[in-house]
C-alpha cells in the first residue's frame, strides 16, 4: 500500500504536462506585444510625418503648391522612417493660406497609413490597421499669399 501511494505521489513528467499548458500562453502573450509595439511605434512615426507634412506646407504660398508639398512630405518622412504603408492618404486643410496677411492662418493635415501586420504571422491578430494622425502648423501671418 506504501508503495502505491508513493506512485501516485511521484512528480515524474508533470513539468511537461506544466509546459504544454503554459507554453502556448506565454507565446501568444509574447506575440501580442510585438504587434502592439509595432502598432505604437507606427503611430509615432506618423504623427511625425503629419507634422512634417503640416510645417512643409505651412510656408507655401498656394493651396495647389502646399498640397503637392504635404504630400511629398509625408511620403518622404514615411519612407526614411521604414514605414511601408499597404495604403496611404494625405488630406490637406489649405484653408489658413487664403486669409489675409497681418492674420493669423492655420494649414492642417491629415495622414492615414494602413500598416500590414500579416507578416508578423500571429493568430488572432488583424491583418492590417489603419492609423490617422492630424497635424497643425501657423502660417506666417506676414508672409505673403498667392491667388
């Protein structure tokens, strides 16, 4: 009788059985935390080139030059940061340009970037999301506007 309770008492391949269990967790855990630290740092990154964006086409004088400027800017700040943006939209408020000079304008500019995430390979985690940043600059209230 000794011996049998002594048997079943043994700890003999438990930390497997252990390990099975809490194995999977830890790595969808882990798994979770790259994809929400990649989301972060994405949405760092475009908040930059908003503001990138914004101060380039502050200090155009036409609402066309200052679109075609946020544009350029937002591309290239993406770009030298290493975000590959499965789509990406620049929105550009150019109302701040037309106000008569002597007041004060604002220029603000909207970025939207779908960051792909199915290259991290993780269950349960979207295949891509969609990020928007919006960004404001002053226009110099004494510089002068075109038409």
């Amino acid at each position: 009788m000794a011996r049998l309770a002594h048997r079943l008492r043994r700890d003999e391949g438990s930390a497997a059985v252990e390990a099975a269990i809490i194995l999977p967790s830890l790595i969808m855990f882990l798994c979770l935390a790259i994809a929400g630290g990649r989301i972060v740092t994405s949405g760092s990154k475009i908040d930059s080139a908003a503001e990138d964006a914004a101060r380039e086409a502050s200090i155009h004088r036409t609402a066309a030059a200052a679109q075609g400027a946020a544009q350029a800017a937002a591309t290239e700040s993406l770009d030298d940061q290493g975000i590959k943006c499965a789509s990406t939209s620049v929105s550009v408020n150019t109302g701040g340009l037309s106000v008569p000079v002597g007041q004060v304008g604002t220029v603000t500019v909207t970025v939207t970037c779908t960051v792909n995430l199915s290259e991290l390979l993780l269950p349960g985690v979207p295949g891509a999301r969609t990020l928007t940043a919006k960004a404001t600059s002053v226009v110099d209230q004494f510089r002068q506007r075109g038409d």
